[in-house]
C-alpha cells in the first residue's frame, strides 16, 4: 500500500470534497489521480509532490524507477533510460563480487549503501566503460587497496570473464532496445509502431534470456545471485512498459504482478544461499529496500495499469497523453535510506541472530511461512505453559519475536 | 406550618368555574420566611404547571422578588430553553396606586422583567390587578377596569392551563429528551472513543511485551550459541596443547624424582615408598597443569560469557522496571525473588580469581577421582610388575650371596637408583598411557563449567520469558474483560438513546 502526498491547495480540496482522489478497485489504494468531484474530470496540474509507503515513510526504491508512478507516454523513455542505468551499476558491482563464494571483507565495498553512491556518481559521468563494462576501479579509487587489487583478481578469474561477457551482450542488447523506443514512440502509423514494439521487447526479451541463463547463476554467492536477479527484474519492468506503450495495460498490469512474485521466489532462492554473516548483512539492507520500497511500487504500478485499462478509450488517450511531471528522488535520499537499513542491522544484531535474522527475510517473502513458524511456536508454549504465547498475541507479533522464539524453541543446539 | 404536622390542607370549591377542567390552585408559602416553608414551595414548584408570582404595586419588584423570580426562572427551564413561559407576574395593589402612575409603573415593570429575561419580550405575562376592587365590581355586578384586568389574567391563565400547558408540557419534554440524548450521545462518543484508544494503548503495550519476550529469546539464542562456541574453542587449544603441557608435567616428575629419599631397606618397602613419592609429584604437577589450563584457556571466555549474561540481566530487569512503573505492577521483584539463587551464583562464578569459585579447583575436583582411578590403575600395573621386581630381589639376593659384604653397600646403593628409575619409568609409562582419559576428565570439567553457565543464562532468561507470557496473557485477558465490560455499555447507551429517541418520536406525533 502506498500513499500520496499533494500540493497543500489539492489536499485542501481532497479534504473538503471538492476533488476525489482515484482508489484501486483491488485494494482501495490511491492510483495518484484526482479528479472534480461534481464533474469527474481530471483535475490538470495534480500531480503528487510525494509518495509514501504504509509506513509513511517517502517511498524510495531500489531497482525499480520511482518515476513509474508518473506514467505518461513521454514519461516511459526517462523510466527505460533509468532502468538501462541501474542494470549498468548493478552489473559492474559483480566485478567485485566475483563468481563462487564472496570474498571476505569486499562486498561491503558495493552493498546498498555504496551500490546507490555508484549509482549517482555513474548518473554524473563519472564512471568510464571499460570493454563494455563500467570500470569500478576508478570509482573506487579511494576505498581500501584491498578491494581494487580484489577487483584485478576477479577480472582475471576464467569463470567470471565468461559470465562477463554474458554480461556485456545482455546489457547491449538492453540499450539498443531502449535506443529504438525513443524513434518508435513519434510513429504516427499505430501498426507499424506495435509491430516495432513487439520486435523491441523481443530483444529485451532475449537481454532477458542472457540474464535468466543459468551458467550465469550458478556457483555465485548470494550477493552475486541477487545482483543478477536484480538486473533481470529491471528488464521485465521495461518489458511491462511495452506493454503499456502497444496499450495493453491489462497485459502490463498483469505481467507486473508476475514479476512481483518472481521477485520473492529470487529472493528466497538468494536466502537459501547465505552462508556468512557478512552475506546477511548486504542481503538484509537490500531485500528490506527491495521489500518496503520497490514490491509495494510494483505492486502499484500494476493496479494503476489495471485501472488504466478499466477506462474509457477516451479518458486512456486522454492520461497516456498527460505532461506529469516526474517523482524524483535523489540518490543522496537513498543514500540516507540505506544507511538506516544498515543501523537497523545493527540493532538486529544485539537482539538476534544470524539464522533468526536470515529465517525473517524468508517470512517477508512467504507470509504461510510466518503462520507455520508461529503454529510451532505455539504448540511448544503450550507444552512449557507460557500462555501468554498464543495464536491471538502472536498475531502482532514482529518477525524479529517470531524468528527468535522459533529457535528458542526448535533449535536448542546452534546451527 | 413550619411546626405543624399538617403538610398540606385541601379545601374543595365545586362551583369554582376557574377549576372545571381539573386545575388545582395551591397558595404556597411565601419565600424567604423559614426554610422550612421555602423547602415546602420549592417542591411544589417540581410538580407546577404554572406559577403566579404575586407582588404589590406599593413595593413592586425589589431586589429580593427579582432574585426570587430568577430561581423560579432557573427552576423551571429545561437547560435547552432560554425563557419559561408558565410564569405569570401579577401586580396586585393597584387601586392603592394613583392612576397617574399606572403607565410608568407598568413600563418599569415589562424593563425589568424583560431585562432580567424572566418574562420575554411580546409574551402576555405580567399583570397590573386589584383583587379587592375586581370582587368589589363581581359582587356588584359592575364593569370596571379592575374587573376587565382581572378577567384578563384569569382568561390567560386559564387558557395556559387548559391549552398551552400542555403543548408547552410536550414541547419542554421533546427538548429535555433532546437533551438528554445529547448528553447521552457524548457518553457514548467518550466510550467508544476511551475503548479504541485503550484499544490502541493495548496494541502498544503487548507490542513492547512481546518484542521483549522476542528480544530475550533472541538473547537466550545466542549466549546458546556463544557457549557453544567457546567451549569448542577452549576444547580444541586444550587439545592443541595438551602434549606439549602433557610432557611438561613429566618432565617436572622426572625432575623432582632425583630428590626421593627412603630410609627404607628392603627393596620391596623401597619401591613402595618411591612409588607414593612419585603418585604425590604426579598429582601434584598435574593439580598445576590442570590450573594452567583452565586460568589459561576456560576462565577468559567464562568470564565473557558472565559478563554478557550480567549485562543482560540489568537489561532485563530495567525493561521489567519501566513495566512496573507503567503498569503498577511488581514484575522486577517477582523475577528478582524467581532468580534469587542464581545472582549469588553469577557473582562469585563470573567474578574474575572470586575467592569462592574457580575453575581450576572444579576442575581438579572432579579430576581427583579420575586421577586416582588413573593412578590405581599405575599402580596395579607396578603390582604387575612385582614378579619382575621379586626376579630382581632374588637376582640381588644371590648376588648378596656370592658377594663378599664389603662390595654390599656400594651395590644397595645403585640397587636404589635402579629402584628409582625403575618405578619412574614404569609410572610415567602408564601415566602417558592414561593420557587420553585424562585429557577426556580435563575436557569433561571443561565442559561442565560451560555447562553450568549455559544452565544458569537459561534460568534466567526462561524465567523472564515465564514471567513476560503470564504477564502478556493477564493484561490480554484483563483488556478483553474491559473491552468488553465496555462494549456492553456502549451497546447499553446505544439502546436507551433509541429508546429516548422512540419517546421523543411519540411526543412529536
């Protein structure tokens, strides 16, 4: 559920009746519309100054572009543009990773935190491509010597110049696509300008291909898996986007739903691959991002296609033609964001432990996960008497309680 | 009146007209004169349809009859009205007024009345009569202005009585119900409003509740986890290292076994006393082994382990403190009285060289049995040795024999070093044999002082999760009986404010 901000003058209008804001059939979440109360038109110049998640807090996601929710024909190119820039950093940072097991004491170089740094610094030009592939090195010039010469080894690794060279075709093929949309949306023929599109998300569709292959995603770390998976997320979104530029919503909204759970069966299977704490940690931070942030945006984006869909061809035209102004949010705001993530690990940390904290990512992504550990959790109070542990006061319950008192209970020896 | 028993005295007119249609006249008592005649006028104004007020024109409406009017007025209102209209002012007296002054005094009064909002502006209510002249004229059968006035009044009273009353009777109810339900309805919204936020403080409180139980749980987990792995840890370096001091010791052995003495002769009683000697060098040297290795190894992560399960134990009793004094409870002192015997306990185990507790005496406690088992075994092993020993004895006497007695002495004298080497080399043989059992004694105390702290963190903590779960449970239930002791007086208020609504429906129609 996500939440919209409005400039003072339209939430006082929202607020005495005279406009209404639009809600999704689904699940009665604003879609970022407002119209005239009396008349049902849109109301021009309504664009959110802000979006919030359910838990107020400024929505500010991690692969997915927050520009998605401004969605307008002349909106999609920026959005492309974004997700090609993400997939770019994304992919750069596995030069540091590598393939096979994280190398201690490097991936923190390019967690979340650092990951959005490199982000905004690539944004500026400051990053150079080096045979395809952003040159990390210079980027991370300052850092400790130890994560450069870590960098040369990888660059030297068999295992990963293949996977880098998967890498550097899947991410080209990307760019060309989003190169052609931007002749291919002032094509006034609407044939021809499906047909383009069809034949422009086939080749996304086969940037796809490169980054579901499965050379790429086994024998990689969790870091690694989930660093791919990422990229991979970012190039569906776009193909959700062609979608919606052939003026299939329906097909859109529904595409994106599917994404959201693919993304949860990824993250599960990155989970499954943790072994270190200092995986956990770079896992934690961005599958909480990822889980607050971008699911709950895609969960959006999909219902406002679903509602896009719903219209009259008239009012479709009518939106897929208005100016919005774009959502931005600045990498320095996530940049803060991220370091939150970090300081609630941290906090985790004196309260938990590693396969606690790990056991709560997989009960964000499986909700009968939570009732499964929670009917066990119940069933052994009830043999040692703590009443006070039931179905009814464990339903409140956070995932941190509800990890740790599962492996009080189960999990007498330490794993 | 006031002491008198008669409370009230009827007196029946049946040819008073102004009384055909039921209306009682009552001549109260004036006020102001004795309580107990005020008391009496103030109830029959309870039950009054109308009052009149009846003053004189010679003193009319001074401070005291204006301040009398007020409370009549206050008296009669329902709280939604601003004026009453059942209160009749009559002016009595007026023939004893010249005419001249009629006009003036009338004024005054309608100001005064109007002023004081005792009688509303355009509301025919006050009255300029004489009493005497009016009968004087009705006896006489004269038309006269006092009659005409007087007439007046009693038509308006009557026609209040017969007809306004009772519409003012409804009206007045309508509005008193009005208020009612008004007053009613704030009852309800402050119930309903009381038990979402009590609601709301509930979430609150079993949110921190349980995040606690979460947290020691969490904490349970992990001084498991921490125990285990120093205790791993401490059991792989004593095992690293138990050669190298394993050797030490016989080296030490060997060392002290130059200054054994005996007194003994023969060399049975000999080897006998070397071989205490060398049990007591043996254990001895161990005791000092056996110090090293748990001061060296164990006593550096026990205290750790100590010190985190003393730091959560003040976490955990500051959290239960901030509950008392929240919730008035006494959480702090029931852990505290649940965990008596364990503080003592953590202070002298977790105290570094406590004076009471080390690990080095547990260990060598427990090891002495072992060791002897060991040693007896050593032992047995010599007694094994003892047909050698008796071969030797022979040999020895045979020699003493063939010897001449002069080289005797001498030959005793290497005898005894040989004795010496002998038992030695016999017990440090089977002491380094023993070498696996009683490194497993030295690993099994190890372990039990892990095993010790590892019982009592969990002590502590279960019984702060005990105490924490009954706690949630007690205050879930106790939320439930007031939600729902609360719910039933809302649903309460619900139906009588529509019964009021029914009532004031049936007065309308």
């Amino acid at each position: 559920m996500i939440d919209y901000v409005y400039s003072p003058a339209i939430e006082e209008k929202l607020r005495s009746g005279i406009y209404k804001e639009v809600v999704s059939k689904k699940d009665g979440t604003s879609l970022g519309h407002v119209r005239d109360a009396a008349t049902g038109q849109f109301v021009a110049n309504s664009d959110a100054i802000g979006i919030t998640n359910s838990s107020g807090i400024p929505l500010q996601p991690f692969v997915t572009p927050l520009s998605a929710v401004s969605l307008s024909e002349s909106n999609t190119l920026p959005i492309l543009q974004s997700l090609s820039g993400s997939i770019g950093t994304l992919q750069a940072t596995m030069s540091v990773i590598g393939v096979g097991v994280a190398v201690t004491g490097v991936i923190s170089a390019v967690n979340l935190w650092q990951t959005v740094k490199l982000r905004r610094e690539v944004a500026e030009l400051r990053g150079e491509m080096r045979d395809g592939f952003l040159d990390l090195r210079q980027l991370l010039s300052t850092q400790n010597r130890d994560v450069i010469e870590h960098i040369d080894r990888v660059a030297s690794d068999v295992e990963f110049a293949h996977h880098r060279t998967i890498l550097i075709r899947a991410h080209g093929q990307f760019n060309h696509a989003v190169r052609r949309v931007k002749s291919t949306v002032s094509m006034q023929d609407v044939n021809q300008r499906n047909a383009e599109i069809t034949s422009i998300r086939n080749t996304m569709s086969e940037s796809l291909a490169d980054y579901n292959n499965a050379q790429l995603i086994t024998q990689v770390s969790a870091p690694g898996y989930l660093r791919r998976r990422e990229c991979a997320w970012a190039i569906e979104q776009a193909i959700a986007l062609t979608y919606y530029l052939q003026s299939e919503s329906q097909v859109a909204a529904e595409y994106l739903t599917d994404l959201c759970e693919r993304i949860k069966k990824d993250i599960l299977s990155a989970i499954q691959l943790i072994t270190t704490e200092e995986e956990l940690e770079f896992l934690f931070a961005e599958i909480k991002r990822i889980y607050d942030h971008d699911l709950p945006l895609l969960n959006h984006w999909s219902s406002q296609m679903q509602w896009i869909s719903e219209q009259t061809p008239q009012d479709q035209k009518m939106l897929r033609a208005s100016q919005h102004s774009l959502i931005a949010v600045s990498d320095q705001d996530l940049i803060q964001l991220g370091s939150d993530e970090m300081q609630s690990y941290r906090l985790l940390q004196g309260r938990s432990h590693f396969a606690a904290i790990r056991d709560q990512l997989q009960l964000m992504m499986r909700n009968d996960l939570r009732d499964q550990y929670i009917r066990n959790i119940v069933q052994e109070a009830k043999k040692q008497s703590l009443d006070g542990i039931n179905f009814e006061n464990l339903a409140d319950a956070s995932l941190e309680t509800i990890t740790n008192l599962y492996y009080l209970f189960y999990k007498s020896k330490p794993t | 009146m006031a002491d008198s028993e008669i409370d009230e005295v009827i007196y029946e007119h049946p040819g008073l007209d102004f009384c055909r249609h039921g209306i009682e006249i009552v001549d109260s008592p004036g006020l102001n004169e004795h309580p107990d005649r005020t008391r009496v006028t103030y109830q029959l104004l309870e039950n009054t349809d109308a009052i009149v007020f009846i003053t004189s024109a010679m003193n009319h409406l001074s401070q005291t009859e204006r301040d009398l009017l007020h409370e009549f007025k206050m008296k009669l209102s329902v709280p939604t009205e601003s004026t009453t209209t059942n209160l009749f002012v009559v002016v009595n007296f007026m023939d004893q007024i010249d005419s001249d002054e009629w006009g003036d005094l009338e004024r005054r009064s309608k100001r005064i009345l109007s002023d004081n909002n005792i009688i509303p502006e355009g509301l025919e209510r006050l009255y300029f009569i004489s009493a005497r002249q009016a009968l004087k004229d009705k006896l006489n059968n004269r038309k006269s202005e006092y009659r005409e006035k007087f007439d007046d009044f009693i038509s308006s009273l009557e026609k209040y009585l017969i007809t306004e009353s009772g519409e003012q009777i409804i009206r007045r109810s309508r509005r008193y119900l009005q208020s009612v339900i008004q007053e009613v309805e704030v009852a309800l919204k402050s119930s309903q409003s009381s038990l979402n936020s009590k609601k709301d403080f509930s979430a609150i409180e079993k949110e921190r509740i349980l995040a606690l139980i979460g947290d020691v749980a969490g904490i349970t987990y992990k001084s498991r986890e921490a125990v285990s792995a120093y205790r791993s840890n401490v059991l792989k370096e004593i095992k690293y290292q138990w050669t190298a001091d394993y050797s030490k010791v016989k080296k030490k052995v060997a060392e002290r076994s130059n200054k054994w003495t005996t007194a003994k002769k023969e060399p049975k009683a000999i080897r006998q006393d070397f071989s205490s000697q060398l049990s007591e060098c043996l254990l001895e040297e161990f005791k000092a082994l056996t110090v090293l290795i748990s001061g060296q190894y164990s006593q550096p992560f026990l205290d750790i382990l100590g010190d985190n399960l003393q730091e959560n134990l003040v976490h955990i009793k500051k959290y239960l403190q901030s509950i008392d004094v929240e919730l008035n409870s006494t959480l702090l002192t029931r852990y505290s009285l649940s965990i008596e015997r364990l503080p003592e306990q953590l202070a002298f185990n977790c105290s570094k060289g406590g004076e009471n507790y080390s690990a080095e005496i547990s260990i060598i406690d427990s090891l002495k049995t072992g060791f002897f088992k060991v040693f007896k075994v050593t032992a047995e092993l010599f007694s094994d040795v003892s047909t050698t020993a008796q071969a030797w004895k022979i040999r020895a006497e045979n020699r003493l024999q063939r010897d001449h007695a002069s080289r005797a002495e001498a030959n005793l004298k290497k005898e005894l070093e040989m004795i010496r080497e002998n038992v030695l080399n016999e017990g440090l043989k089977n002491f380094e044999e023993s070498s696996d059992k009683l490194l497993s004694q030295v690993n099994a105390s190890v372990s039990q002082s892990f095993d010790k702290i590892n019982y009592e963190s969990e002590n502590i903590y279960q019984n702060a999760i005990m105490l924490l779960s009954s706690l949630l449970q007690v205050r879930a239930n106790d939320m439930k009986k007031s939600e729902q002791s609360r719910l039933l007086e809302i649903s309460i208020l619900e139906n009588k404010i529509d019964s009021l609504k029914k009532i004031q429906d049936t007065l309308l129609h």
